[in-house]
C-alpha cells in the first residue's frame, strides 16, 4: 500500500490547519515535552518511537498497569497463550519490520498448523455431527450449492463469490458506497433466509454482534484482506513473536526515551490554548504541543474533548462499532480428548462457542492450553453472568457436549475484551453506512489532537493496521511542529 503518498497528503493537509502552532515547548511536570502519546499499545509505542526517533520529547499516559493494550499474553500459563493479538501473516510488512527492529524473533507456526491440522467438531443444539454428515443433515439450512459448506466457512464464501473490488488501496472509494449495507441485507439479497444468516453469520462471527449492525463493504475489505495475506501459498507465515505475543510491544517500550506513565487513566483532552491539556483521573494534568491519541473510540467515547471535534468525528467516536468478546483460558487437568477420541476444538451454535486448542509446546502436536471464545449476542450474553458464574455455566456446557471432560476443566483465567474498560470491545467495525457517513473523519487532526490506533488504519487490519496509523500520524505531528 502507497502510505507514505496517501501519509504525506494527509500531512501537508494537517500542516496547514496547524500553522499557528506555537514552537514553545510546555511544561510536562517532570520536564518539558512536545507530544503526548494517550495509550501504549502497538499504535502509541510506534508513534512514540518514531516521534522520538525524529528529535521530539514524547511522554505516554498508559491507562493499564501494563503495555501492550489488545496484545496482551499470559505469560504464567502454559505455552504462554493470547488474550488479544494472535497471529501476523504475510502482509504485515510493517509488523515484521517492527520486529526486527526491536530484535524480536517471529516464529512461523504455518508449518505446524498446516502440516498437522486439528479437526474443529462441529456441535449444533448439542449434537456432535461429523463433516461427512453434514451436507445432508436436517439443521444444514443452506442452498443446495452451498450445503457443502461447514458453518464457519458460509459468509466467507458468499462474500468471496461477491467480491466488490479487487483493491486493497480504494475500497472505501465512492464508487463502493452502494455497498455499504447491512450484511443482512446483502445476504438477504442473494437469496439467503434468515436461518442460513443466524447460523452461517451471526454464530461465532468475527465482526459486530450480528448480520444487521456490520457493513457488507467493511466485510468485504476484511476478506478481501485475509486472501492477500494467504495468497503466497507457498511461504505462507502464521507468525508469532517468540515466547508471546506481548514481548513486541514490551520491547519497543524498552526502546522509548521518554516516560511512560502507566495507571493513567485520562478523562479529558483540551485542545483549546495555545498548549494541549491532558487530564487524567487521579487529577493530574499535562501539557504539550500536541497529543496524539491512540485510544479506541469505545473508550474516547467518555473522555471529554474540549472543544468538540466536528460533527462527523464525533459521530465516528459515539458510534463506531466493536465486536464483544469474552474469552475463557482453560488448562485441561487431564487430555479428555484422548479418552472420547474427538479433537479438542470445536465450533458450536450454543453458549460454549468456539473452542481452539493452543498448541505451543516443545512437540507440533503437544497441546497447552484450550482457549474458549464467545463472541458478538453470545459474548453479551456471557458478560451478563458474574464472572465466577460464567465459568460455572461454561464448564458445565463443556460437560455437556464433552462428558469425557467432567471434572478435568480448570478456567484459568476469563477476559472480557467488552467489560474491559480499557477496550470496551475487541477490533473496531463499520455499522452499515458508517463507511460511506464516517470513515473520512475518523482520524482528521482536530486542532492540535491527532489520532492514531487500528480503527484510523486503511489498507491494513489488527496489529498491522496499529503500525500503519502510527506511521501516517507521525508524518501528520511531524508535519505540524
Ligand atoms: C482477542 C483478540 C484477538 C486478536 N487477534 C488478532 C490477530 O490474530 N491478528 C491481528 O493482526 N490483530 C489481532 N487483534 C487486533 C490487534 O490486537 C489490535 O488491532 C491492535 O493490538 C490494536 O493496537 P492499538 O494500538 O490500535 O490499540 P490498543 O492496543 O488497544 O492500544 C490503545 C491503548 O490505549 C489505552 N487506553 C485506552 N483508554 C485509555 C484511557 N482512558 N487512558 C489512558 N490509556 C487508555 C489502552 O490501555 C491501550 O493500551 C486481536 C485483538 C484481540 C482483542
């Protein structure tokens, strides 16, 4: 993707509507600083990095007690499994870049995955129905063309096979606006009911909570994404920073010069003096040229911003959409899986959802840990139960489907990426009509706030696109001070 043309555009733009900057540093307190950084996950860190890396004195507010924001390990279970980030690929030019940079190791675990493939059970209103059966069972709703289809495989192919564009630089172009529907009523359009969407869309989707609140054009984008990061077959990379996933972000903050302050929780921004202001909840406030924030909107949505962004972009910060999800850790006492026979992953329709089986260990097929995920309506729903509750009902729907598992499931540790009120959601979405309404305002500089983080990124998702909005946002900062 040409960022560096589309940055420096956006630069130049940003430029102009900063001219009265002043070049009169502030006082931060602890000495005196030209940029805060709001959040230090991949998208603050980088921007961070880079900032520094071009002479400018940056200190970063963190809300958490930790680095990493959505690239969060468990480093004291075993094979170190992830709570957010999972997996790089291909594509991320920038990811992989970061990492050598920071003298990270990225290990391909293509070879393992792909060389010896864990099945996915597939359970549906609690009966285990096996692949072969499938195409001709009575709870397969599809149409006969695509009763072949596993459930988790169906809206992919029906976006696939209605691909809008063949671009990964101009899908948000005017000329794609027509698509920025509902993937309700897209799918409502090719002849699907509402039975192939509840189970082939809205059970254990990875975008939005269901078919009616995500936009058919952002999803088409995310496919259209994932094949450009599969389509080098041959060399294909699932890759993984060694020993966790968190260990990028933790050596990039090795790397920074200046303070990060962590356990600041910021509640407001104020961008009306000659200087910007930030305020944090135990009171204490900072000042400097510019903030960047790197915030996800889901949380930017309560913080106050003096004055207002304009209309649009507030619009973006109250309204664009989040995917729920909450996700249960486990560390089997024993491998049940060798006593029924069946994998340990599974893809369900009930309150269990997905189950992955992480395999992190020595050997390819060692098996460390179990991660369950419940995700969009049915993350909501899990969320509704007191914590000590959801696990209860969660070992008890693994009982259920696996009664070779009674009494081996130990949650070790649940993560509700919506509860988390430094998230309030996982991965940022386009509701239908927000690409077309939205999208353009997102990450306009307002005043002397700049904005940063994966939901600003355009060509890129997940981790990649954290890096590639710090890169267009430091341009931006760079182009203004
Ligand atoms: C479960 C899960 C799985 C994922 N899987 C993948 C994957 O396989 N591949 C992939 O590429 N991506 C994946 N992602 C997405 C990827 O992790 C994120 O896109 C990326 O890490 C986001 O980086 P960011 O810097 O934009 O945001 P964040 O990492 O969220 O950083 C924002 C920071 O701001 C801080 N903050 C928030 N509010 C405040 C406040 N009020 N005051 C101060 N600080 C605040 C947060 O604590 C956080 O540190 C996954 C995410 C999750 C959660």
């Amino acid at each position: 993707m040409s960022i560096s043309r589309r940055a420096f555009v956006v630069s130049s733009a940003a430029s102009a509507a900063l001219a009265s900057i002043s070049t009169q540093a502030y006082s931060a307190g602890s000495g005196e600083i030209d940029v805060i950084v709001i959040g230090a996950g991949l998208s603050g860190l980088e921007t961070a990095l880079t900032l520094e890396e071009n002479g400018l004195k940056v200190l970063i507010l963190e809300g958490r007690k930790r680095v990493g924001g959505r690239v969060f390990t468990l480093f004291d279970l075993p094979g170190h499994p992830e709570v957010g980030g999972n997996s790089i690929a291909n594509a991320y030019g920038r990811c992989i870049a970061a990492a050598s940079k920071h003298k990270v190791e990225i290990v391909n675990i293509a070879p393992r995955i792909l060389g010896k493939p864990l099945a996915q059970e597939l359970f549906i209103d609690g009966e285990h129905i096996i692949p072969k059966d499938w195409e001709s069972h009575a709870k397969n709703p599809f149409t006969p063309e695509m009763k072949r289809l596993l459930p988790w495989a169906w809206s992919g192919e029906m976006i696939k096979k209605h691909m809008p564009f063949r671009d990964l630089e101009n899908w948000y172009d005017a000329k794609y606006f027509k698509h920025d529907i509902s993937m309700h009523e897209f799918l409502a359009s090719k002849g699907a009911t509402d039975a192939m969407i509840h189970l082939g869309f809205n059970t254990n989707l990875s975008y939005g909570t269901h078919s009616y609140d995500v936009s058919f054009l952002q999803m088409a984008f995310t496919e259209y994404w994932q094949a450009v990061n599969r389509s080098e077959k041959s060399k294909l990379l699932v890759g993984v920073f060694k020993d966790g996933n968190q260990n990028l972000p933790i050596a990039m903050a090795n790397n920074i010069k200046g303070d990060i302050l962590q356990d600041k929780c910021v509640t407001a921004i104020d961008v009306r003096d000659e200087s910007a202001k930030v305020t944090c909840n135990d009171g204490k406030t900072y000042r400097a040229k510019a903030v960047v924030c790197s915030m996800p909107f889901s949380t930017l949505r309560h913080v106050a911003i003096n004055p207002l962004p304009e209309a649009m972009q507030l619009k973006a910060i109250k309204t664009l959409g989040y995917i729920p999800i909450t996700q249960f850790h486990i560390v089997p006492k024993k491998p049940f899986w060798e006593a029924d026979g069946l994998s340990p992953s599974m893809w369900t329709n009930g309150p269990l959802g997905t189950v992955l089986a992480q395999r992190s260990g020595k050997s390819d097929v060692e098996i460390t840990s179990l991660t369950v995920w419940c995700r969009g309506l049915n993350g909501l729903f899990i969320d509704r139960f007191k914590s000590e509750e959801a696990k209860k009902l969660i070992i008890s729907e693994f009982e259920k489907l696996r009664p070779a598992a009674k009494g081996l499931i130990n949650i070790a540790r649940m993560h509700s990426w919506n509860a988390d009120p430094f998230a309030a959601g996982d991965w940022a979405i386009f509701q239908p009509g927000q690409v077309s309404e939205l999208r353009a305002s997102i990450a306009k500089p307002h005043k002397r706030l700049f904005f940063c983080g994966e939901h600003t990124a355009v060509g890129s998702r997940g981790m990649e696109g954290a890096f590639e909005s710090g890169e267009r946002v430091s341009l931006e900062v760079l182009g203004s001070i």
